[in-house]
C-alpha cells in the first residue's frame, strides 16, 4: 500500500523551484523578487548576477534550479523561459531579546521567508514581416 500519485499543479510548459526558511525578511525578499517577475530567464539571471542586495545570490541560485529543473526533468527549451512567478511567503520568526535600561528588555524579531519561482516556456513568437516584404 502506498500513497496515490500526487497529480501535477503546473502545466506542461512550466517548471518550479522552491527555497524554504531563507534568513531575511519577506519585505525586502519581495523586493529581490519583484525585480524578475516576468522577464527572461537569461536577463532575471543577469539582474541578479549584478544587484547589490545580499539575498540576490540566493534568489539567483533558486531561479537557476527552476532552469536547470524545466531543462532535465521536463525537456523545455531553456531560451524561450520566462519568469512567471516569483512568490514570497512567511516563515518561522525567531526571537531573541534586546537589554534595555532600568531592567527591562525589548524583544527582537528576526523574521525567515520562502520563495517559490515558476518559469514557463513561452511559445516563439513568429517573425515580423520587414516592411520590404509588406509592400509586395
């Protein structure tokens, strides 16, 4: 006896990757996110590659997973991908406490986040006719 066959979410032109418990805070892991929602796969890299933030090189090492997972497990051709979501999500918050005056204590929140990226293969987009073609 085992379990049924868990049916598949994404459609057949998508692939996934997901990041659990990442250490910073939903907000500013957002803001990562927001910078490659719906852009190329190859240029999301490259916007990563070059951002200034930390938590890039964490965001840019799940989006390559969603790469390397549409290209081996699902057979999609790696340049038409595009980023169809980046999802940001809540995680655990730990909490330590901070020493104040007079005796008394402030707590401190320090805030994990996942990420989820869906990349999907966009279907190529037909050649535009050059205008020498139009005029004949």
């Amino acid at each position: 006896m085992s379990k049924p066959k868990h049916p598949r979410t994404l459609a057949e032109t998508e692939a996934q990757a997901i990041t659990r418990n990442i250490r910073v805070s939903p907000r500013k892991l957002n803001l990562v996110a927001g910078l490659i929602r719906n852009k190329p796969a190859s240029q999301a890299v490259a916007t990563l590659t070059f951002s200034k933030r930390r938590i890039a090189q964490e965001v840019k090492k799940t989006l390559e997973s969603a790469i390397a997972n549409a290209e081996n497990n699902h057979q999609l051709d790696v340049d038409q991908l595009v980023v169809k979501t980046a999802e940001v999500g809540k995680s655990i918050v730990m909490r330590r406490f901070h020493a104040r005056g007079r005796g008394r204590s402030a707590r401190v929140e320090k805030f994990f986040s996942h990420l989820k990226i869906v990349v999907a293969e966009r279907a190529p987009q037909p050649e535009a006719a050059s205008p020498e073609q139009k005029a004949a």
